[in-house]
C-alpha cells in the first residue's frame, strides 16, 4: 500500500514527537553532567552542556569513594537479587507450567498479591528486624527484600514463556536415545533460554531501579546503593548542591540501563507482555 | 510420563493406586519446586507485616526507649483522627487519579501510533523503553533541575516566566510531580494496550467501514470496548503502583508545599521520628488501602486477573 | 532440584560472606575510630584529623567519614545507625540541636572527670550550653556558628547595631532588590524563625515542647516572615532556598541584604562580576525583631561526641578532645569560616585576619538565642517548619492556634 507524502510527513512527526518525549529528561542530565559548576547559573541552556562539555564532574564523583562504592553495590546486589530470584521462579514456573497441583491458582494469586503490596508497610519492620539480626545495612539486607518482591514478576514472565515450550520435544529426544539429562540441556534449555534471559533483564532493571528500601535499609555504603546515594550525596561546600555530581553520577547509572534496554527490546517488550504485569 | 498416564487410563479402568501414585509423585515434585519461591514471599511479606501490626499497638519510640508499653488501638484512633493523615490521603488520591488517566489517554495514543505506524516501529519501540528502564530518581532529579529558578531550562521557554518557581508551591509541584510520574510509565500502559490493541481483529474494522462508521466511532464503538480488560489491568497495577508513590516526592520536595503522601508520611514518622509504633499503624493502614483499590478493581469494575492467574 | 537448592544455599552463604567482607575493621593494631561529620569543604577537618593522628602516635588512627551537606539528611543517616546500635560509630560530629535528643536516647556517651573538665575549660557560654543536658556534659564543644547581616556597601547604608526587619524590608523595597534568607522546609527555617520569636522577648518552646512565647512575640514573627514573602524583599525561589542559594542569589546582585553564616565571605573573594565583590560586602548583627529589644542571633555549631557503642571508649574520649583543641578550632576558622568556641583562640592572630568581622562574630555568639534543648528537638523543629511554609500563606491572626497544636501533638508522639 502505497502512503502518500502528507502521510509520511504526518507519522514522522508522530514518531518525532514520541522520541523527543522520551529523550527530553535524558538529554537533560547529559547536558548538566557536563556544566562546569561556575556555569550552572548562567548558562541555562538546554544543549549548553552538550555543545561546550566539560567533564569536571566525572571527574569529582569517579575520585574517591563516594560514588563507585556504590555503583559497586548496585551492580552487586541486583545481580546477586537476579540470580537467587529467577532461580527460584524458574522452579516455581517449571512446575506451574508443567505439571498439574491443586493449590496452582493459590499460588499464583499469592504472587499477585505480592505484587501489589506497598513497600512502605514493611520497611518499618524490616529495618527493626533486620537491626535486631544484624542484616542492617549489609548486602543480603537489600538482597533478600529485593529477591521477594521480584519474584510476581519473575514466575509471571518466566510461567508464560514456559507455556509456549513444546515439551513433547524432550520425550522425543528421550525416545532417540538421550538421557533425561541429556535431553533437558540441549532441548529445553535452548527453548527456556530467551525467557529466562527476560525475566533476568526484568528483574534486574527492577532491583536496580528500587530506592525505598535503598534508602531505609542502609546507612553507610556498605550497601547503599546508587538511588539512594544520589539523594544523600555529599555536596562540596557545607552548603552547596551538588547538581553536577548528581546529574553525571545519575547519567553514569543511566546510560548501560539504556544501552542494554535498546539492544534488548523486542525482547523486554515481550516479556512484559507476555505476562501483561507490571513492569 | 504423561502418555503412559493416558494409555493406562484408556486401556481399561486402571488400578487406582498406581495411577494416584503417579499423581502424588507430581503433586510432591511440584510443591518442592515452589515451595523455595513461596516460602520466601511469605516470609518477607507475610511475616513482616504481621510484625508491624505488632508494633502498631504499641507505644514504641526509639528515641525513648524506656517508655515501650502496649497501648492497643491508640495509635490508629490518633492516626485515622488527625487531619494531616486524611490531608495526605487526599494528596495521594488526587496524583494518583490526574496521573493515571493521563498515563491512560497518552499511552493510548502512543499505541495507536506503534499499532498503526506505517514505519519506524522499532525505533518508538526503543525509545518508549528508555523511560521505563531510566532509575526512577534519575528522573525525579532530572525533572527537578529542569523546573530550578536558578539553573533550570524550563524558565527560558516560550509563555513561561523567568522566575517560575513551580517546586516553591503547591500547585507548581504537584505539576512537576506528576509530570515525572506520567513521563515515566506511561510508555509501559502503552505496551499493554498495545498488547490490547492487536488483539481487536482487523476484520471488525474493515466491517464497520463498510457500514459507513468513521474512525472516531469505530474507535469508541469496537476498540475500546474489546479493550476493556486489558485496560483495566492496565488500571489496576498503574494505580496501585500510584497509590504507593514515594520516589518522585522525597526527591522533589520531602512531601512539603502540601505535596506529601501517606507513603512520605509513614516514612518521616517511622525513619526520622524512629516512632515504630505510630509509624507502623500508618503503615499498615496504607496496606489496607491498598487492599481496598485491589478490592474494589476486581469486585467492583469486574477486572479479570484470570489471565495472570494462569487461567487463560 | 536438590540441586537448585544448594546452589540457592551457596548463593546465600556467598553474599553474607561478601558482606561481612566489606564492614571489617576490628582485630588488633591501631584502634580505628571512624569520625562522622558533614564534609567541610575548606579542609579545616581534614587537617584537623590529621594533626591528630599525628599527635596520636600510634595510639588511634581517626578516619573522616563524610556526611551530607544537609542538617536534616546528617541527623537521618547518624540516628539510623545509632539506632541500629552500629559499633563503627565511634565519634559523632554533633550538630548542637542533637545533643538532647542523641543524650536521652542513650545513643552518646556523658563526659565525666578529667575529660568533662577539658571539655568545659576556656568556652564561650553559647556553645557551652549546646553541650549540657540534665546536668550532664556530652560533647566537646568544637566550632559554633552564627548568622551575620550582610550588606551591599556599595548600595545601601550601614544598618547599625540596632536595625530592625522592618527597616530593612523598607529600605530593600525602596532599592526594588531582595533579601536573601532560608526559606525552605527544613532546619534552616526554624533557625530563622526561633532568632525571629527569641528576638521578641522570649525563648520559643520549653523543654516539654510548650509554646511559653508570647502570642504577640510570635505574631510579630509571623508578620515580618509575611512581609517578606509578599513584597518585592522577597527573593525568587524562597520557599526552595538553603544556605546555598541564599550565597548564589547575594552573589547574583539580586538582593542587598543576605541573612548567612560566615562562610559566604571566603566564597565572595571568588566572584568576578562586580570586580571586588568581597571589598563591597559589609557586615552588621543579625537584625531585631522589635525595636526596644536586642536581637538574638542564630546559634550553631558542631560539637565533638562520642557514640555509645564505640569499640574504643577511652582512645575515643582522647581523640575527640584532640579535635576540639584551639589549634584546631583556629584552622577551622581560617580555612572554614567557622567560628571557634574557645575565647581565647578570638585573639589568635590568623583568626583575627581570617575574620575581619572577629569582634562582631564573638559579640554574636555570646548573645545568641540557642534553638529549644529538648529530646523531641527533631518533632518539634518539623511543627515550625510546617506552621511557617511556604511564607507567603503565613497568617499572623491564626499562627499561634496552629503553632500551638501541632506542637502539642509533637509533644505526645503523634501525627501532625
């Protein structure tokens, strides 16, 4: 079907304008990041920062501790929460999807609700729990909070993609031979893989994202995470905002976040619907 | 396994016990293979908050350690009686409302433009995805420098003023408030609509063309109907993610200018008063409410979660 | 699927291990103490820690753990881990308002004997009383700070001693700038107002959390904070503003009066436009409320304190005292623009050259009007805070009801 140039023009600005939307706050930090700090006031430009970069601030948050301490725990912690996450919903999604319980629909509405439950609730408790156990301010502190609230969302992506595998495939390989070993590695983990990988990436951008029980679970950085140290960074005066560190720290934070979401994205796209909840 | 099940079954009425034996074997393998996953969501959530419903009816302050007592429903009589608790619940009622149907009838339109674009599909898609996958205080910090007096680009656009300072009240915050909320999910109520969308068949469309139907009309007389469910879903989690807002306001204002939440509230009184006990009430009166949207969603609207539940 | 299981198992194990990895620091050698303190961006506690790690000899090794720029988030992070009984806390960089509330909470040590005595020797009355509680001493007094009335010279007159808001706000209006004050929600703000009501008279809250001002000495606290607010004194973003932005606005060349503490004046020597901006700056105390009563400038300051769980008691008593010493608290005063607490370091010639202002700085302090000393500090600072903000909805007529109840629930623990 051929379109005519008036509608080529018209979907093209559409296109345009869904893209600027999505880039105006990113580009934003970007053009900050690279403001010296004696230009902050004067200079308001929007591309000021992109035309005329200056990477002072890098260079603050990248000297000393305050900042790849907790870049360290970010990466850590998420990876580690990933990890023990999609391993326990892997079982739990192999057994939804597979074989036939009561108690199925039980389960599942339980993640559900797990899903919905308000953070805020259990901080309180956590932190006096964890401070009577000595978790506080340690990384399985945020692992363990992180690990449970990932895993609705986890066995939701993980169930759905489970149930398009055709597992008549490993009996055949059975029958042609192979162990039952044999026939799970290099028939079903081939076909779980994507999945498996989607849930990984869903879970870890959402461990990476959290700030609530970043910032009320820990108090050094020990554990503190790149959200929360964001909000407490130390500024250079007694006084001063520290706007440039904050915004070249969170550009640093952001910008593997985006690479990786753009080389994945049919992928998390996917994911996210396949299970159709939320992100 | 599961053939050898069917055979026996079909050859004659087979003997029950090796049959229910097979079953039992299933039943024990897949309780074992949840059984780490649940015991975890259990245990993190379910005990916690039965802790904090402990703490609820007590007299407990940190700060005063010595005067701990068990006071009963007090704390929720001085919670549900003081203004600034229902002064909060409105806040939050209200970002979450104004947010919601703007996430809602943006993220419409930006499905419609992925579900009908005659080109550039990918690159929408990619780009919608950067603000889900930004950390949400990036974007409450970006947001906020953005709208500052003194170093912001918002004051040299076009019919806004040079010393705006909307993060100095109340109205100008909750703006930028919910600006931040709806520039960062909405991209994800898009996919689920669009998810939505491609489920309305084409056939209907071209049918009601033929009948002389517009776009607007085949838009609010097909579509939107046969979309239902999946935007109620789409309303049911964006809300009470909404509800339990907490990132966005501590970065932009710490909940002042009249823009605090009932999450804020619970955090201030727990973290920085240490009062456990008053601020484990308001906690678990924020779980409550929580309880009561989910309710009145599935209840009320009639939202299926049957497809999450696996039963689709 | 026992497999699963181990592996979870290990993982576990793995990341508890990792995490006891990052915390350590007991075992035997040199004592750590870990100092926690804002981060001073002059240097003066960097040299200060290591002037004594110097003088320490071997016996402790201080380390400079730096805190956030904000009053609120340095109080958050400390009673977190005080509260979490965090053994690594070993001195506490105490803001005065604290000392109540961390000495009740059991959460710092009381000094007693020889190390109270040396604490106490030689101090200025103001920070003196920043340390005592109930009777007892909880911290060595370090450095102390106070809010001047800065002025364009080049623009206005001289207010004098006795300057009153309202002649100020008078004369900025005729001049069509601003005055720069803190006006956000946080501590600041009740720093401004407390100098505002013990300005008119009498201190603003007893020790119980009750309001024992006067009505009248609030209201005319409420009707200068309006007036400012809704006239052209008001500077762009006041309901936004901290220390900083109060510098940046005076520096800007938008106001002619700025109420700040005194590390403004190093920063002033750094602006290039106008030439000699530090030249133009004068300095006058902190304006009166009323005009039969002497003003009562802001108090504040950090105090050295030593946390209750700390590991090394004795080395960090010791420590905490090498810290205070007047060599340091005159380092502090060139290199940081912080006032010091002992009287005597007022005559130290490198103060006196880092501080042309000496004089009217020790006269300030001596008189200031300290901020309530109550375990409830914390409480009682958020009900001011949100009675008076934003500033420009400030009603005199309903203040003192509104005032007065959320006090009375902060008082009783409860929601306001």
């Amino acid at each position: 079907m051929t379109h005519t140039p008036r509608e080529r023009a018209a979907w093209s600005l559409a296109i345009f304008m869904v893209l600027v939307y999505a880039l105006v706050p990113v580009m934003w930090m970007i053009s900050l990041s690279l403001k010296p700090a004696d230009k902050l006031s004067t200079e308001r430009g929007f591309f000021y920062g992109i035309f005329h970069p200056d990477f002072d601030n890098y260079d603050t948050i990248f000297s000393g501790n305050v900042f790849t301490k907790p870049l360290v725990n970010s990466i850590g912690i998420a990876a580690i929460a990933t990890f023990i996450a999609i391993l326990l919903a892997s079982m739990a999604a192999y057994a939804l999807s597979r074989l036939d319980f009561p108690g199925k629909t039980l389960i599942l509405s339980g993640a559900l609700a797990v899903a919905m439950f308000p953070p805020i609730s259990i901080v309180g408790s956590l932190f006096n729990i964890w401070r009577n156990i000595g978790l506080y301010d340690t990384w399985p502190g945020l692992i363990i909070p992180y690990m449970t609230f990932t895993l609705p969302l986890a066995i939701y992506t993980l169930s759905a993609f489970f149930r398009e595998i055709p597992w008549e495939l490993e009996q055949a390989a059975q029958v042609d031979g192979a162990t039952p070993f044999q026939a799970f590695r290099k028939v079903i983990v081939p076909l779980a893989a994507p999945g498996v990988f989607t849930a990984s990436i869903l879970v870890f951008i959402f461990a990476w994202n959290d700030f609530i029980f970043a910032n009320t679970l820990t108090s050094t950085d020990n554990a503190r995470t790149v959200p929360a140290a964001l909000a407490f960074f130390t500024g250079e005066s007694q006084f001063e905002q520290p706007i440039g560190a904050i915004s070249a720290a969170a550009v640093v934070v952001t910008v593997p976040i985006i690479i990786m979401v753009l080389i994945f994205q049919r992928r998390i796209v996917a994911g996210l619907t396949a299970g159709a909840v939320k992100g | 396994m599961e053939a050898a099940t069917t055979e026996a079954t079909r050859v004659a009425p087979a003997p029950p016990p090796k049959v229910t034996e097979r079953a039992r074997e299933e039943r024990k393998l897949a309780w074992m293979l949840c059984a780490p996953a649940v015991i975890t969501m259990l245990l993190v959530t379910g005990f916690p908050i039965a802790y904090a419903v402990y703490l609820s009816l007590q007299k407990y302050d940190l700060r005063f350690p010595d005067q701990k007592e068990f006071v009963g429903l007090s704390n929720y009589v001085d919670a549900l009686g003081s203004s600034t608790w229902w002064g909060d619940v409105w806040n939050t009622s209200l970002i979450t409302i104004v947010s919601v149907s703007l996430e809602l009838a943006l993220g419409m339109a930006i499905a419609l433009v992925m579900h009908r674009a005659i080109f550039g599909r990918g690159p929408v898609r990619a780009a919608i995805l950067i603000p889900y996958g930004i950390v949400t205080v990036v974007a409450a910090f970006a947001w906020r420098y953005a709208f500052d007096p003194a170093s912001g680009f918002v004051q040299g656009l076009p019919l806004i003023s040079d010393t705006a300072a909307p993060l100095t009240e109340r109205g100008g915050s909750l703006i930028v408030i919910i600006l931040t909320e709806v520039w960062k999910t909405t991209p994800f109520i898009a996919l689920l609509l669009l998810a939505g969308l491609a489920l309305v068949p084409d056939e209907l469309h071209e049918a009601a063309k033929v009948d002389g139907a517009n776009a607007m009309q085949r838009f609010f007389r097909i579509t939107l109907p046969l979309m239902r469910p999946a935007i109620l879903v789409a309303l049911l989690f964006r809300t009470l993610d909404a509800f339990r807002l907490f990132d966005t306001v501590f970065i932009q204002t710490q909940g002042a200018n009249g823009t605090e939440t009932v999450s804020i509230l619970s955090y201030n009184v727990l973290i920085n008063r240490v009062n456990l006990g008053l601020g484990s009430a308001v906690s678990v009166l924020i779980f409550i409410c929580v309880l009561l949207i989910a309710f009145f969603f599935v209840k009320v609207l009639g939202t299926s979660t049957a497809q999450q539940r696996g039963e689709v | 699927m026992r497999v699963g299981r181990v592996v979870v198992f290990g993982a576990v194990l793995a990341a508890t291990a990792l995490a006891g990895c990052g915390s350590g620091g007991g075992g035997g050698g040199t004592p750590t103490l870990n100092w926690y303190v804002f981060k001073e961006p002059g240097g003066a506690y960097d040299q200060a820690v290591a002037n004594c790690n110097k003088q320490a000899g071997g016996r402790y090794k201080i380390v400079y753990q730096a805190l956030p720029t904000d009053a609120n988030q340095q109080r958050e992070l400390l009673v977190r881990r005080l509260a979490a009984k965090d053994s690594s806390v070993d001195l506490v960089g105490a803001d005065v308002i604290w000392t109540a509330e961390f000495a009740q909470a059991g959460w710092i040590k009381p000094w007693t004997g020889a190390n109270r005595a040396a604490a106490v020797k030689d101090r200025l009355v103001g920070p003196l009383k920043t340390v005592q509680y109930r009777g007892g001493v909880w911290a060595a007094p370090f450095t102390s700070n106070t809010q001047l009335l800065w002025y364009r010279k080049d623009l206005v007159p001289n207010p004098g001693e006795n300057a009153t808001w309202d002649q100020i706000i008078d004369t900025a209006i005729k001049k069509g700038k601003s005055i720069e004050v803190q006006g956000n929600q946080y501590e600041g703000l009740t720093v401004w107002i407390n100098a505002l009501v013990e300005g008119a008279g009498t201190p603003m809250v007893s020790q119980t959390g009750k309001v024992t001002a006067s009505d009248k000495a609030i209201e005319d606290a409420a009707r200068i904070v309006r007036r400012l607010a809704t006239t052209k004194a008001a500077p762009a973003g006041l309901g936004t503003n901290k220390e900083d932005e109060a510098r940046l606005g005076f520096e800007s060349g938008r106001s002619v009066y700025q109420l700040n503490y005194t590390f403004i004046y190093p920063s002033a020597a750094e602006v290039t436009t106008p030439k000699d901006f530090q030249k133009r700056i004068g300095w006058a105390r902190y304006p009166r409320t009323v005009a039969d009563k002497p003003s009562r400038p802001p108090l504040g300051g950090i105090n050295v304190a030593v946390g209750n769980y700390t590991k090394h008691e004795d080395v960090a008593f010791r420590a905490a005292l090498c810290l205070s010493q007047p060599k340091n608290q005159a380092i502090a005063s060139e290199k940081g623009g912080l006032p010091p607490t002992s009287e005597a370091v007022y005559n130290d010639a490198k103060v006196k050259k880092a501080f042309p202002f000496a004089d009217e700085l020790r006269r300030s302090i001596e008189e200031a009007g300290p901020r309530p000393v109550t375990p409830a500090y914390s409480d009682i600072s958020l009900a001011i805070q949100k009675t008076f903000h934003p500033e420009s909805e400030v009603q005199p007529s309903d203040v003192v009801s509104k005032l007065q109840d959320r006090l009375d629930k902060a008082a009783e623990g409860k929601i306001f």
